[in-house]
C-alpha cells in the first residue's frame, strides 16, 4: 500500500489514548461543512434580493430613457427618427409634471405622467396588467394600489390633484386643481411607486399644463440587451440628447446592496476561516502525538515529501470532505426555502412575500475556491512542520 494513503487513513481512526485530537478534527469538518453551507445561502438571498429590486426598478425606470439637454426638442421628428433607426426597440413618449393628490384629510405629493397607453403598454407590464386590452381617455387617471388605499378610494371615485403651475385668476395666481376620475389601479411591489406615480392620457396632461407644442419631456425604450442598445443610441442622438439606462439611474442604490454584499461575503468567510485554525490545531496535535512514529520511518527509509504528502492530504481530506458536505447541506436549505413558505416577508417593503433565492455560478466558484485556499493554506503550515522532525532526538528522548 502506498505511505500516504496507510498513514492517511491510520491517523483518520479514533485514537482512545487521545480522543480530542479526533474532537478537533470533527470540529474542524463541521466548521468547514456550516460555514460553506451558510455562505452559499447567504449569496443565494443577496442575489435573489438583488435580482428582486432590479427587475422592480427595472419595470418602473424603463430600461433607457432618452431625455433633451441644451434647449433640444423632443417631438414627434425624433420618435419617429428613433423607431426607423432602431425598429427592434419600442418606444413610449410621455410629459411629466409634480401634482399634489388631495382628499378630505390627506395631502400626498407625487409625479404624474402623460403618456400614450397603447405604447407604454408595450413596454411596462405593471400598466399592461392594470389596463388590459383597455385605455384611458378624458380627465381619468392610473393610480397606484398605496394611495388607492390610503384615500379609501374605489373605481369611479373622484381624486382631485393639485398641479404647481399656477393659473390666472382674478387677482392673484392659483395652482391649478382638476378632479380625475379613478379608473383602474396597478401594483408594481414596491410602495414609493405605488403611492408616488399616477398615469393619464398625454392630451389630458398636456392641456391642464397649457402647452401646446407637441413637445414631451422625454422618451422611454425598452430594450433586450439595454447596455449595448445604449452606446448605439448616444452615437446615434449625438450631443443634444442625453441617454440614461436603469442601472444609471439607481446607480448608488445598487452599490450599496453590492457593497453589503462583498462585507457580508468576507465576514462569513471568517467562519471558514475559525475552521481553518481548527484544522491547523488538529493536525499539529498529531503531529506531535505521531512525532516517534515520524521518525522511525524516516529512519526506515521514508522520504520528507511523502511525510509531507501524508499530512497535507489529511488536512484536505478533512477539509474538503466538510466542504462537499456544506455543498449539499447548503442546496438542500435553498430546495427547502424555495419550495416552501418558511419565511414570510412584507411585500410592500421588499416587494415579493416570498424568500428570494439566486445563487449564481460566479458566486458558487468563488466561494468554494475561497474555502479551498483556506483549507490548502491550514494544511501546508502542520504538514511542513512534520517534516522538521529531528530523527536523531526524538529517538534519542523517547
């Protein structure tokens, strides 16, 4: 039988004259099989959140939306410009304007939007599911499902908004009021929109607003591949228009979930880390427990490096063994948590009530590269140190 795999799996057997250096050596599998598994579940729900808040920002901020800088117009000459040169993408027009909504008891400060439904439909589900085959006309309004609930309002009901462009009156100036009529209600997931955004038909907004040009305040597109359609469109709009994509427009919301997700990464990898220590204190406990026997076959004729081999193995097998446990375990909890409802979370503040799971491929090889350098690392210093064995003295005391 080859040396390393005797003395492998001689000092793997429980050894009753010193049964804590097997005790460590299961702490040392059990550390390494929890931490893993609790890092593996911890980036699968960072990245099920994070894949969460983007597809909710994602609907409601549009994928590019082009806007007009230096006095340029948006007009109908640029929709239709854009849609020949890029028929692939859609595009939705709109005006948009601050409106305050009023009730009896409540004053709520918003943005309503003017746009044409049967393009935005096209490109925002949560109006497409909210209106149907329908559309609105006249003075009717979208509103979202939180104001909906916090005005107590039902279909037909009237909602008066405030607009602060003020109208000519008598004697003074009045910001403008009109009442809309509530015609359907959408529910994106999350509360800032559902209590902040109203939608009504362009020409309805457009003569509460007095303009008359035709004009809009910018254009909406919905794109496949939104950061390579973005690059084409800035050539394409030159100096006067600017494009902005979602990830742009959340940009610091969106580094702080990555930030908080490298943080929570390096301190669940310190985990591993306690179970490396445990597999160095494991090892160099046997080590020195095994240091006659180390010796006598280094007398015998058995080289360093398989010494060496022998005890670096063992660590490798202790580690690794924990870290394929860790790997099951772990997809074991993401099977469970995602097939049953175990945690319950509040849809309005993390817009789904359901756990969020997504463990990426990336994240996996990483975390499991990261666990296995650590185990490597624990393993080279004891099996280095057995190789420092002096024959002559270890004979000579014992």
């Amino acid at each position: 039988m080859n040396l390393t795999r005797y003395l492998l799996f001689k000092y793997l057997r429980f050894d009753k004259e010193q049964p804590f250096i097997n005790l460590s050596m299961l702490l040392a599998f059990l550390g390494v099989c929890v931490g893993l598994c609790v890092l593996l579940v911890a980036m699968a729900i960072m990245n099920g959140f994070d894949k969460e808040f983007q597809k909710r920002f994602f609907v409601m901020n549009y994928p590019i939306t082009i806007l007009p800088q230096f006095y340029a117009p948006a007009d109908e000459i640029l929709l239709r410009a854009l849609r020949e040169n890029f028929p692939k993408l859609l595009f939705s027009p709109y005006i948009a304007t601050q409106a305050i909504a009023k009730n009896e008891q409540h004053f709520e400060g918003g943005v309503m939007f003017g746009v044409d439904f049967e393009a935005e439909k096209k490109i925002n589900q949560v109006l497409h599911q909210a209106l149907g085959e329908g559309t609105l006309n006249g003075y009717e309004i979208l509103a979202g499902s939180a104001l909906v609930e916090e005005f107590a309002l039902a279909k037909g009901d009237k909602l008066t908004m405030i607009f602060p462009h003020p109208g000519p009156s008598g004697l003074s100036l009045i910001p403008t009021t009109k009442r809309f009529e509530l015609k359907a209600t959408f529910h994106s997931g999350l509360i800032f929109y559902d209590k902040a955004y109203s939608f009504v038909s362009m020409q309805s907004l457009r003569k509460i607003l007095g303009r008359s040009d035709g004009g809009y305040d910018g254009i909406r597109v919905y794109s496949e591949d939104a950061f390579r359609d973005i690059e084409k469109i800035r050539a394409f709009l030159g100096q006067d228009y600017r494009a902005v994509g979602w990830w742009e427009q959340n940009q610091n919301f969106f580094s702080a979930l990555e930030l908080e997700k490298r943080a929570l990464f390096i301190v669940l990898m310190l985990i591993i880390l306690v179970a490396g220590l445990n597999i160095i204190s494991a090892l160099l406990m046997t080590v020195m427990n095994r240091r006659t026997e180390i010796a006598l076959l280094l007398a015998l004729g058995a080289s360093r490096a398989e010494i060496k081999k022998s005890f670096f193995a063992l660590g490798m097998l202790i580690g690794g063994s924990g870290a394929l446990c860790g790997i099951i375990l772990a997809l074991i909890a993401l099977w469970v948590l995602g097939n049953f409802d175990l945690i319950s979370l509040p849809a309005d503040v993390y817009g789904t009530s359901k756990l969020p799971l997504d463990l990426s491929l990336l994240d996996f090889f990483l975390t499991l590269a990261g666990t296995l350098c650590i185990i490597a690392l624990s393993s080279f210093y004891p099996a280095h140190k057995a190789t420092k064995v002096s024959v002559l003295d270890t004979l000579r005391n014992e």
